[in-house]
C-alpha cells in the first residue's frame, strides 16, 4: 500500500452530526493545488474548502487565503465542521477524540486576521492559519490541563512563548489537543480526555504523547499544531499519522510555558502534512528566549529563513548513515523495516551516499543509560507550578504541604489521574530531592552519549543518520506500544530529528523514517525531507474522516 496512494472512494454515511459524506475522489495535493497565484479570482465553494481542510498543507492554504478564495473565517468553520463530524462517535467508527478544548474565540481571532489582511497589513505566511496546541502548552484565554482532570481547572497568567510568537505571526488556535497525561506515555489517554485514536483505524492508538495533535492534524481539525518531545513525543505521533515532525536541536526554541517533564529532555516542536509547513513553523517561533536560558546557544545559528533549504535536489551529494542497530528483523518488525529499506534506496536514487554503519554497542549503552525522567520530573513540575500568576482550586494545593501552591505530592494525592500514569507520578515522588548520585552519573552518561554520536558522524564523513522513527506499527487502543526505543538517540543527546512518511504497512498503517544530524542542522534535515518527500508522495489522507459536504 505504499506509494502515491490510490485515488479512493467511500460510501455514504449519515453523522451523528446530520452531516452526509460523500463519495470522493482523491483530495487534490499541495503541489497541485498550492500556488495562489495559479487559481482563479472567485470565490471557492463551500465543498472546495471542505475538501482542502482535509489533506491541503499550510502552504496550499496561504496561497488560497492570498488569492481571495478563502477566508481565515471560512477555514476555522470548516475545521470545526470536522471537530463536529468526527470528534465523537459517528456511523461505525468510535470517533477520533482529539480535542480537549475547543477555542471560544476561534472565529472572533480569525476575523480580526481577515480584517487587517483587507487593510493591507499582513503579519506573515501563517496569518490566518488554523492551528492545533498539545494541552501542555500555556494559553493566557484557556486552561492548560496536561490532559488530567486534577488540573482541568489550571489557569496561566500568559501564553506559552511559542504560542505568543504563533500569534504574533497571524495564527488562528482552534483547539487544544489530548495527550498522554503528564507526556508520560506514548498511547495518549488521559482522566480528562480519554483516549485518543487512530483516524488511519480508530481501533489503534495515535501514538503519543503528543498524539491529539497528530490525529487531530490527520483528521483535518486543523492545518499544522505543536507537541512537545522528551523522548519521541513528536515523532512517534507524527510517524503513526503520516505526518512530518520535527524534535529541534536542544535550545533551538524556547520552552518557556510548556509543561515539563524534563528539563534536559524537553523540547517543543512542530507535527504538519508537509516538510515545508515544518519549516513556516520554524521560521515563527525558533530563536532566543531570555525565559528559557538554554536558547542562548541559538543566537546566530537560525537562518533568514528554514524555507531557502527546501529544494528538491537536496539528496544529491548527502552522506547518509543506515542506523542499523534500530533495524528490527522479528515479525512485528519487518514491515517497518522493509519501508525504511526501500526510503534508504530512494534517498539513494536521489544522489545520496549511504553507509551501512556497524552496529554502536557502546553508544547505544550510553543513550540508553541517559534517561533523566524519572530524576527531574517532580523538580521541573514543581517550579512549573509555581510561576507567577497561575490560577488553580486552593482545595487542590492544600491536599499537601505547602498549603499555598500546587506540587506533585497533591495531584497524586488527589488521585485524579488516569490509573497508568498515576503509578508513575507515585514513583516519581521524592526521586528530585533524594541522593542524586545516580543522576549525576546518568548525566555523565548523557555527555558521554552526544561525544559517541559526534564521532560516529565524523568518522563517517555523515550528514545524517537514517531508521525507523517506531519500530511497530500502531498498536491496538488498550495494548502497550512497543518499538519505541529510537526516540532516545535524539532525545538523550539533543539532537534534531526529523520524521517524515514512508508509506504504509499491509495493515494500512503509516509508518515514519527518521533523518538525525548534528545540532542546528535543522536546514540540512529540512532539505533531505523535502526532496525525499517529494520524490516519494508517501502522505494520502486517512479514509476514515473524509470530506464533508
């Protein structure tokens, strides 16, 4: 089933919503329909934006909004149409389950936008553009829950950085999205949210923790959105829902008003249809924040722009590493692997060089003894909670001493947590402020780990390394995920990470590549994506959530 994808038809189904779906042909694609200036003058259909919200990408849309066929008003309906239609159960499917909480003031913020388009002021590429937020992320207008009924009432005094800079840049929030509670888990299911599915099979997870963003994305409840990633919690997500994401370089971007579980770990990033909407996302919200110290090692190092690496020849001369130690040869395994072969050989017909590396025991070693979680959760949380002008039940912050903030210590006491994740938080009680030799040692493994994985890159002249970005497919909902264990080369050294479609199982379930390079070589990682996606076309759209009418 890999490939371009066959055009595809549907059968008519009645929605709970009263709304049909008809049968359709194949929605048209960005590179089809993406250059503005190519459409007409008039104004589009109401089943023309019901067809583009499904599959078109940013950069599709933005030409459309330039060219006066559609307005920012138009589309942000035409995503809550499908927040509508799929949401909750429909015909025979359970529903997707996305979204947490939709955004009051969606189509209020989006005529705004129209309004100073039609007087000339134009903020940038995303004015106008419908967005998604992982529920992890600040908003000054909405709660930030972290998924869990405990803080389903937390209130910040302002947005996350990256929030602030999306609507500096003219974004339009429709919805904040479901995730793994805490991002403590990869199957997204919460106490608040309930769990997340798969729009490419809703009886599969979507992937997480970020996983309401990317089937939200797959589904069409909005254009692009943002997640967060301690250790694959972009990409795993992205992989399972055929879209592209991106981990950034550690200190690429701020994470200033994301809810922790990391500090060392942490880092908040874009899941779109596209390689080129990766590269908008970045162009709007990369770059130093004086609220989070780390991104100083930014300054200077983030280009005019992340779209001049887009090119379509980006392949040719690329040195690139086949990680084979990730490479899996058991039976859930192999159809993952045979798609990342068969990108390796694509990429190779593109002009790359690849290098089948020998397998990396004493990296490995080290990324896998670098796990910080557990060690800086509680810590990290705890000054989260803390900041200044946070609004929240003074019934929860008295649960435990002291009296006068939210900890830790009262969100496991309440017990309002959805039951897996609370034996994690339990565990992780007291583990920030007890003997921290062992931390210290995971950290000295951590250097030791980025120190393997420059040499491994030199030694082989590499621009990248390539794998799987999952080793499994997705999962059935209330199974574990398994095959998860290539988050941890980028996430434990603080490397970028790219993931982008590779096609689909014989179950029909995407699958992703990933594409790992030094740090800040975003640009290069951008380039190799874009080429191989555009050579390849993997990316159709999910059956289950097609156009409504």
């Amino acid at each position: 089933m890999a490939g371009r994808g066959p055009r595809w038809h549907i059968r008519s189904a009645v929605l709970a919503a009263g709304l049909v779906v008809l049968a359709t042909a194949a929605v048209p694609t960005s590179a089809a329909a993406g250059n503005g200036a190519a459409l007409a003058d008039n104004r589009a259909t109401p089943g023309e934006i019901a067809r583009w919200v499904v599959d078109m990408d940013v950069t599709g849309l933005r030409g459309l909004v330039k060219s006066g066929r559609v307005t920012s008003v138009q589309l942000v309906k035409a995503y809550q149409a499908r927040i509508d239609a799929y949401e909750r159960a429909y015909a025979d499917q359970p529903g997707i389950n996305a979204v947490i909480r939709r955004n009051p003031s969606a189509i209020a913020d989006a005529a705004r936008l129209d309004t100073e388009r039609r007087r000339g002021h134009l903020r940038g590429p995303l004015h106008g553009i419908p967005i998604l937020l992982k529920d992890n992320y600040d908003t000054r207008d909405m709660p930030t829950s972290n998924g869990s009924l405990a803080l389903r009432h937390w209130r910040t005094a302002d947005d996350a950085e990256q929030v602030e800079r999306l609507r500096r840049a003219g974004a339009v929030v429709v919805a904040k999205t479901n995730l793994h509670e805490f991002a403590s888990g990869i199957e997204t299911i919460s106490s608040l949210g309930g769990q997340t599915r798969n729009p490419y099979d809703q009886t599969r997870n979507p992937g997480g923790s970020s996983g309401g963003t990317a089937a939200g994305i797959a589904a069409g409840f909005g254009a692009v959105g943002l997640g967060s990633d301690t250790c694959g919690s972009i990409r795993n997500p992205a992989a399972h829902n055929s879209l592209t994401g991106l981990r950034p370089t550690q200190g690429l971007s701020s994470r200033d008003g994301i809810a922790p579980i990391s500090n060392t770990q942490d880092v908040g990033g874009p899941i779109a249809r596209s390689v080129s909407d990766i590269a908008l996302v970045l162009d709007a919200t990369a770059g130093y924040d004086p609220d989070d110290p780390d991104t100083r090692v930014s300054i200077g190092r983030i280009p005019r722009t992340y779209t001049a690496a887009l090119s379509d020849t980006a392949l040719h001369g690329a040195r690139i590493g086949v990680f084979s130690d990730y490479l899996g040869t058991s039976p859930p395994t192999q159809a993952t692997t045979a798609l990342v072969r068969a990108a390796v050989k694509d990429m190779a017909s593109h002009g790359a060089t690849v290098v089948e590396l020998p397998a990396q025991p004493a990296l490995l070693s080290a990324v896998d003894a670098s796990y910080l979680i557990n060690d800086e959760f509680e810590r990290d949380l705890n000054r989260y909670l803390a900041a200044a002008g946070s609004r929240f039940p003074r019934s929860l912050a008295r649960l435990e001493p002291p009296a006068d903030i939210v900890t830790l210590a009262d969100i496991v006491t309440s017990g309002q947590v959805t039951p897996t994740v609370l034996v994690r938080l339990k565990d992780r009680l007291g583990r920030s402020t007890g003997p921290q030799d062992a931390y210290h040692q995971r950290l000295a493994r951590r250097a030791e780990a980025q120190r393997l994985l420059w040499t491994l890159l030199a030694d082989h002249d590499l621009d990248a390394l390539v794998y799987p970005t999952v080793q499994h497919q997705a999962a059935p909902v209330g199974q574990p995920q398994e095959g998860n264990r290539s988050c941890a080369l980028a996430a434990n050294t603080g490397f970028p990470a790219l993931t982008v479609p590779a096609g689909f199982t014989p179950d029909g379930m995407p699958v992703g590549v990933e594409l790992l390079g030094r740090p800040f070589s975003e640009p290069t990682l951008l380039g190799f994506g874009f080429d191989y996606e555009q050579a390849s076309r993997h990316r159709r759209p999910p059956v289950s959530t097609p156009p409504l009418s």
